[in-house]
C-alpha cells in the first residue's frame, strides 16, 4: 500500500512540473523573443558598419 502512495505523489509532483501556466508560457516566449530580436539587430548593424565591402 505504501508504495501504492508513493507511486501517486510521483505522478503528481511530475504533473505539476508539466502543467505550467499559460501566461508564464507566454511570458517567457516573449522574453526570449524580444532578446533574440534585439540580439539579431545587434548583430545587423555590427555587420553591416564593419563589412562595408559585403552589401
């Protein structure tokens, strides 16, 4: 019967860890994309004044 107990908390403490909350989803979507474009830009106007002879 214990590990009957054991076995349930498992799936729980596994399903809390899966279900996250969509607005932190969502959050952290934003995030990332808001980094990545900011990096891209970075990295075009890096480009674009250091390799003059490419464009």
């Amino acid at each position: 019967m214990n590990s009957t107990i054991e076995i349930q908390k498992s799936i729980s403490t596994w399903d809390m860890m899966v279900h996250a909350p969509i607005k932190k989803v969502v959050k952290f979507g934003l995030i990332c994309t808001g980094l990545g474009v900011v990096m891209g830009i970075g990295l075009g106007v890096f480009i674009v004044t250091e390799m003059p002879g490419v464009l």
